[in-house]
C-alpha cells in the first residue's frame, strides 16, 4: 500500500512538499501527495478560500476521526484525546473538581490562570515550546489561537 503525505496548504515544491521531497516513507512503494480539502480535483485556491471562510464551523467540529490512528502509541492517543476535550488535570479542572483551592490556580511558569489552552498555546513560558519545535522543523506559521486548531 502507498504511503499518502496529507497537506493541509502550498504549492508543490514549496511548503511541506518541498521539505519532504527526500523523504521516502516506504521503500518498495510510490508515495504521493493528497490535497486534504479535494482529493479528487488537487489544489485550488477556491477550495483553500472556502476553508478560511468557514473555519469558524469546522473548528468547533470534535476531530475524533483523526485522534484514533492504529499506529500512534495508545498513551498519546488518549492524551491528546483528553487534551482536545479539555479534560487533562489542569489546576483550574482540578479546582472545579474540588481538588485544588483558588490560591493555587495560578500557572507555575508565568502566574496566569492555568487552563489547557492556556498552558499549549499561550503561556509564555509553556506554550512557547510549539515555536521551538517548529523553529528546529524549520517551519514557519501562524500560531494556533486554540488547541484544535493546532491540532488540525
């Protein structure tokens, strides 16, 4: 079965096309390239403009189908799983629950309110660690505004 690279945006031989061109996922296979939004008709700025004019209604959309992949390790499965739905023992899920007492809400990095967004996307200390990780990839790109749409 051939390997297909699923992207998200670009032309072919720029953006993620063209940092993956050496790369060979199997070797007695052909790998291709799969344009997410229109499989069947390639790229077209039409389909991109329609994505970024209705983002608003599929972000709020559960990615579930994209969670549960047989070859991801099960423990990160169920972490991200627990991450989209917001359900990971933050200290402000731990102080709704009764756990945690209002002093200790705050995040230990920065002294903000530690929420799951809060500690992945924002927290200048925390959630500073996607820009290195991207930095080291040598991808640039806006960052996410929420966890699914980083997901995605």
């Amino acid at each position: 079965m051939a390997a297909v690279v699923v992207c998200m945006g670009g032309r072919a031989g720029w953006g993620c096309s063209g940092m993956l061109s050496n790369v060979v996922l199997q070797v007695d296979t052909v790998d291709k390239w799969l344009w997410y939004l229109e499989p069947d008709k390639g790229y077209y700025v039409r389909g991109v403009y329609q994505m970024l004019t209705t983002i608003k209604q599929s972000i709020h959309v559960a990615p579930s189908n994209q969670i549960w992949h047989k070859e991801a390790p099960l423990k990160v499965t169920i972490f991200v799983w627990r991450l989209l739905r917001e359900r990971l023992p933050t200290k402000d899920n731990l102080l709704a629950c009764g756990i945690l007492h209002h002093d200790n809400q705050l995040c230990g990095g920065c002294g903000m309110e530690e929420t799951t967004n809060h500690l992945f996307i924002s927290c200048p200390i925390f959630g500073t660690i996607w820009y290195q990780v991207r930095c080291w990839f040598g991808i640039s790109r806006v960052d996410p505004m929420s966890l699914t749409e980083h997901f995605l």
